[in-house]
C-alpha cells in the first residue's frame, strides 16, 4: 500500500494531521475542506487526501460541499458510533477471546470497540487487572464490576474517547500483562495498520509488554485499507476472528502462519 505523505507543507506527521481533522470535524458538526486546509496549514489538495482516507476508515463523510463526521451529532465521537457496527461479530470475538482468559489475569486492551465486547465476556472480571487507554473500555469494565482498573494517562483525543501520546506508551511500559488485546483498522499482506500514528504507538506498546498477545478482528477489516502499520498478523499468539471470516480466507492465513481461532455463533469449543 502506498504511503500518502501530502503535500508536506506541515511539518506534522500525516497521521497526527488527520487525528486532528477528525476531531475538528466531530467537533464542529460540518466544516469546508478550505477551513480544514487554513487551520491545518496546508493545501486544499493535502485535506482532499485525509478525508479520503478518513472516509475509508468510516470516520467522515462529504456531504453538500462539507466535510461531515459520520457519528451522527454532537459529542458522539466516532468511537461511539464503531461501538455499533458489525454488533453481531463484535460479540462473536469478544466472548471467544475473554474465554481464553483465566482468573486472577492482568489484560491490556487498547481504544477499539471490540475490548468493550472482550470486557463484556470477562468471567471473574473482579479478580482481573484491566489496563486500557479508552475511556469506553474503563466505563464498561467499572460497570462490569472491576476492582483493579488502571486508565493509561496521555493527551486526550476525544473522537477515540482514548488516551494516546508518549505519556500513555512511557505508562504502558513500566508494565507488564499476562495479555494484549488490539484490534486493527485494516489489514493488508498479513499485516495490521491503522490510520493514525499516535494509536499505533500505543497498540505496539501494550503488544511489546504483554506475554500472550491477541488480535481482534471482524470480517469487515480485511477489505479496509489504512496507512500505518503496526504488527505482522504472525507476530500474535492467535487472530480470533469471527464465524462471518470466509474459510478461504482462513485456510490462507494458516498457510502464512498464522494461528487463526475462528470464533463459534454461540458458545461452544473453539475451532
């Protein structure tokens, strides 16, 4: 896949411009691509660029000349609106990969939606240390019933509803878990990438201290592209995907090496 720089006027990383452009958006409800290009110092050709890419990851959407957030309203942050999509596949996962987690375990989960779904699966949730930097994982695993929970401290992005930057990865690695949970926007040559520099950072630290390292991923990341990449699929203990996975596609990736769980409709052993 092709690494879009831009056109460079910034001396930002692409992937902290577009963290930004997200954010004003959601923000602001609708912006132009010129008041996007003027507030980020760069070209209207170099914001045509983001949000091609954003719309890709299902953040933004063009709309009547404006570039609009796809999470409908107000301070919905795009985290919220991912939290329900592909519902069924989320829990799929969730509940596979919570299985596979004994009592007493300490668990790192990073900011996507499918770690709500691994916490709302987590038997004995109280005897568990949970580290996370989203702040929905956090609210999910208080009501869970959590008594160790540990929120990665960072600069605040609130369309992730996460915790990012060199505080969260310096945090992160004073510690280490039994287990890393990370999900990936998508997935190209057996490897996993997402949109944003920042996250990826902290997706790489939590992977870097744990000993068993698992990753999350629904049917619907295989056809998605995104610019940064952060791990080789063969890199994880096993990829738990759901039942919706084609078998070909599963069949494919044990070729590459990869250990692939495929997770059952309803509960049952593991395939």
């Amino acid at each position: 896949m092709a690494f879009d720089e831009g056109s460079a006027k910034s001396a930002d990383s692409p992937g902290s411009r577009r963290a930004r452009v997200a954010e004003l958006v959601i923000k602001k409800g609708a912006v132009s691509v010129e008041e996007l290009a003027d507030d980020q110092g760069v070209s209207s050709m170099t914001i045509y660029r983001d949000v091609s890419w954003l719309e890709e990851a299902g953040m933004l959407q063009r709309h009547n000349g404006k570039v609009v957030a796809k999470a409908s309203g107000l301070q919905e942050a795009s985290a919220r609106f991912r939290l329900d999509q592909s519902e069924a596949a989320k829990e799929q996962i969730g509940a596979c990969a919570a299985a596979m987690v004994p009592s007493g375990s300490s668990i790192m989960l990073d900011d996507s939606t499918s770690g709500v779904w691994v916490v709302r699966a987590l038997r004995d949730i109280a005897s568990m240390s949970i580290v996370t930097n989203s702040l929905l994982v956090a609210e999910e695993a208080g009501r869970s019933g959590a008594e160790n929970l540990i929120i990665v401290g960072g600069a605040y992005r609130e369309w992730a509803e996460s915790l990012v930057g060199a505080a969260a990865v310096d945090m992160i690695g004073q510690m280490h878990a039994n287990f890393a949970m990370v999900s990936a926007s998508g997935i190209s040559d057996w490897s996993c990438f997402h949109p944003y520099e920042e996250i990826v950072a902290v997706k790489r630290a939590m992977l870097e201290s744990a000993e068993t390292r698992i990753l999350l991923l629904d049917h619907t990341k295989f056809a998605r592209k995104a610019l940064y990449r952060f791990a080789k699929m063969a890199e994880f203990t096993t990829v738990v995907v759901d039942s919706e996975t084609p078998k070909e596609l599963v069949a494919r990736m044990r070729d590459a090496e990869v250990d692939v769980t495929v997770a059952p409709r309803a509960e049952s052993a593991r395939v």
